[in-house]
C-alpha cells in the first residue's frame, strides 16, 4: 500500500520555540493531507485539512496562526506549532489521500510525539 | 452532524478469546465505514472497510458488518492473538474524505 512518512517521530523543543513537523506522501501525490491531535487514552481530532497551492481549513477551535500549515507541493505538507507551550504537547498524526477525488482511501503517518518542556 | 460512538473502556481478554467491539453511527445517507488499528507509538494503520449496507469487511481475522438498519459496524475477532493488543478506531467518511473518529477502544491480549 502507499506509505506516508511523518518526520520527526518524536521531539522535544523549549517553550517558545517553534517546531516544524512534515508528512510527506512517498509512493503518491496528495492534493489533500490531514492533520490530527491526538491526546492520551482520547480519539483523534481533526485540526485542519491541507490543500496542495492554497490555504488550509482549519477546524472550529483550532488557532491557525499557532499551528501554520503549508502545503507547498503534492508530496509534502508541513505543520509548525508556534510559540510552542506545554498545553501543545501531544501526538500529532498526519494523513494522506490518494488522488481520484471523493471517496479515496487515507493513509496515515506514524505520529510525531511533541513534548515542549 | 456525523458521529462515531464505541463502547467505554478498555478491552482485556485471554489469548484465544472472542472479540468483539462495538460501534454504531448518525450519518445522513449510507457513508463509507472503517475499523483503524493503532499499534503502540505508531500511526493508524487501515484494518478493514464497508462501502455500502450489508458490506463484510475482513482482515487478519478480523470481520465487520455493515449494519444500515442499526447504523452499526462491530469489530469481531473469533480468536485473539497477543499481537493484537492495540487500540481500535471505529470511523466514518465524510464529504471531501473528512473522517469522523470513534473514542478507540484499548485492546490487551493477556497470554
């Protein structure tokens, strides 16, 4: 099956700083990446739906300018927590769809754990 | 809106046992439905999948139904394995492939 390749898989960063988490889609082209929080022993909720060569929608709740997301090409979305706090420690998932419009099936990075200390 | 409800809590059970997690939705219209299996540290990993009413989806063991008349599609499994131990997500496609996650339920296979 087709593999997305979320980097890094885990990391640590300082409050303040800004942390860059890509998903990138290995065997395929994605016009459309998701980006998932996932909290402790909770589901995943859906923070916003990248769009290849224009804005992301973002989720109600869910602050654009802390969490930037770029998609600047048909392989790699990008999501950068900004001014990182502990609250934003969580395990962030990304997923894929291959082309073909509706209804295509997803594929899912392997998660990256951010701690902000 | 649509939505995923899983049974509470988590699962524990005797290698070889039956499995069987529940799941039921409030879609409108008949939407594509998913059982997703998320091994420690990791992403999801696809499991299995309906398109329509009446659909089986199978897998690694594992069945699932596609209930349109009690909006259900339970997770079953006849013989658990240790390497099943996992947590388990229930999900819904919507409009423009938007998914809708159940809770998951946490599977432990004791030996």
């Amino acid at each position: 099956g087709a593999v997305v390749s979320q980097h890094p898989s885990r990391v640590i960063c300082k409050s303040g700083t800004s942390v860059k988490i890509e998903c990138r889609s290995l065997d395929f082209q994605a016009t459309t990446m998701f980006w998932y929080r996932q909290f402790p022993k909770k589901s995943l909720m859906l923070m916003a739906t990248s769009n290849e060569g224009s804005k992301a929608t973002y989720e109600q709740g869910v602050e654009k300018d802390k969490f930037l997301i770029n998609h600047a090409s048909l392989t790699l979305s990008t999501l950068t927590v900004t001014s990182a706090h502990p609250e934003d420690s969580s395990f962030y998932i990304c997923s894929a769809n291959t082309l073909g419009g509706l209804n295509t099936e997803a594929f899912f990075g392997q998660g990256t754990r951010l701690t902000v200390v | 809106g649509n939505s995923v409800t899983q049974m509470e809590g988590p699962v524990t059970l005797s290698e070889e046992a039956f499995l069987t997690i529940n799941c039921t939705y409030t879609a409108t219209g008949y939407p594509s439905l998913f059982w997703y299996v998320q091994y420690p540290g990791e992403g999801l990993q696809l499991l299995l999948k309906a398109t329509k009413a009446d659909d089986k989806g199978s897998n690694k063991g594992f069945e699932a139904t596609y209930r349109k008349e009690t909006t259900s599609f339970h997770l079953e499994k006849g013989s658990v394995q240790v390497s099943d131990s996992a947590v388990y997500f229930c999900a819904l496609r919507e409009g423009n492939n938007r998914l809708a996650f159940g809770k998951g339920n946490q599977v432990v296979v004791i030996p």
